[in-house]
C-alpha cells in the first residue's frame, strides 16, 4: 500500500477492491479523485453550463464516486475524446490527466491484481448494477470518514473521534428514499468549511458494512493512545501507585486543618456553655 501515490484511504480502497473483485471500479475512481476533477464554472455561460452536466450520469443515486466512475466510462466509450469533455462541461486537462494517473496506478498494483485491471464498463455495470462491491471497497477505505444520518433531517455527524454536525455539499448527486431521506450512513472524501462544513464526494454505503467499524471504533481510547489520563484509570489510582505522591500529601494536610477547625469549634461551645 505504501507503493501507491495516494491517499491512505483511498489506497486502502484498492486493496479491499481487490479483494471484492471490482479493482477496474476502483482504480478509476482513485484515478479521478486524485486529478481533482471540477466541473467548469463559467460565469457567462452559467446556465448553459448548468445544461451541459445535467446530461452527465447521475451516479445511480449512490452518489458522487459512482458518478466519477460513470463520467470515466462514459468517456472511454467516447474513445477519450476531448470534445466530449468539452461538450460535457469537464476539464479536459484534469480529465487527461486522471487517464495517467489510472495508467500509472494499474502498473503499480499489477503485481498483486487477482483480476484483470483494464475499464470493464458494460461487463462491471451488468455484473454489479447496485456498484455493491465498489461501495463496499469504499466503506472500508474511508472507514475513518464515515457520517452518520441525523434521525429527523438529512443533517449529519461524523462518526469518531472529535465528531462534528456537517452536510452533504449541494453539488452532490446522492438521492434519498421515497420519503427524501438520505441514506444512514456515508463516506466522504474531504469536508470543506464555506458558510458551514460539507461533505464533498460522499457515496451511500449499508449499515451491515458499518457495524465492523464501529465496533472498532468503540475499542479505540484515542486517551490511552495518546499517554493520556484514561491510561491512568485503567492502571488504577496515582495516589494507590505512589504514596509519597502531592496528591495524597494535599489530602493529608486538608484533613489536618480540618481537625483543628473542629476542636477550636468545640472549645468554643464547651466555653458558651459555661455562661
């Protein structure tokens, strides 16, 4: 893993992918997201713009890395012709350069591929139509960016350490059910603070491949990990280890100016008394 020039979550993806049986889907999807690829935001022609991406594929509502997976397709049965990038309102540049960056990836790992690693487009959308395993490769990967649905609104919490309340960016393509809800749980590729923090490039993955992780998660005492004072718990009390310790020596002379409070109190009432 420490061969490939990614991300280590997206590195962890193709490992699992590769696994799963879907290391074609996967190598595309780290390809694009590490060209960075952007829809071209051109103010005079905003509108125009705007018609051109709705015409691109829409992620099968799993969200935005299946949809970068379908743009790739889609543009290899083009036989990667830059109009149909212009046409499509994408960057030409980035999108050439994703083709590289997937070259360059399929050597690296063929090594260790137990599949074939070349686009397989209309053999992997017959084979796999929900991209199951793909987002199953994904969950695992980005295991550490996982967000979890709030339970009235489609508002989220990242699961883990630190956790924190964020969205889903509008740009995104992940639909929700019948009843507008999004799915329970995602992963995301990168949080980004504007107005307020959104998940960018988030792709719906299943409760069944999320219990193993929190479980994990639940073991970690990021505390102890860190030389923290939960260590100190777990190995129980300081003043029990060390004796001679400030701790206890506080406590001793409390307790000592304590006493002495209460017999200057009884001296005082033993002489009221007397009157």
């Amino acid at each position: 893993m420490a061969e490939l020039p990614l991300d280590p979550s997206l590195s962890r993806t193709l490992i699992e992918a590769n696994e799963l049986g879907c290391l074609s889907q996967a190598l595309t999807v780290a390809a694009v997201l590490s060209a960075e690829i952007t829809l071209r935001q051109t103010r005079s022609k905003e509108m125009e713009g705007k018609r051109k991406r709705q015409q691109l594929p829409d992620g099968s509502g799993w969200g935005d890395h299946v949809q970068l997976l379908q743009i790739f397709e889609s543009w290899d049965q083009a036989d990667y012709d830059p109009r149909w990038c212009s046409d499509h309102d994408l960057q030409v540049r980035g999108m050439k350069f994703s083709k590289d960056v997937r070259n360059q990836l399929s050597q690296i790992i063929q090594k260790i591929a137990k599949g074939p690693t070349d686009l397989q487009a209309r053999r992997g959308r017959k084979s796999d139509p929900d991209y199951r395993k793909l987002r199953r490769a994904l969950c695992v990967g980005y295991g550490n960016q996982l967000a979890e649905r709030m339970i009235h609104h489609n508002g989220y919490h990242t699961v883990g350490y630190r956790t924190q309340l964020v969205q889903v960016h509008p740009s995104s393509v992940l639909e929700g059910d019948e009843y507008g809800k999004l799915p329970v749980y995602v992963v995301y590729h990168e949080l980004i603070n504007t107005t307020r923090p959104f998940m960018r490039n988030v792709c719906g993955v299943e409760q069944t491949w999320v219990k193993p992780i929190l479980k994990k998660l639940e073991k970690l005492n990021i505390n102890k990990l860190s030389g923290g004072s939960s260590a100190l718990t777990d190995s129980g009390p300081l003043e029990e280890k060390q004796p001679g310790s400030p701790t206890k020596a506080a406590a001793a002379k409390q307790s000592d100016v304590d006493s002495k409070i209460q017999a200057a109190r009884e001296r005082y009432l033993a002489r009221k008394g007397k009157k």
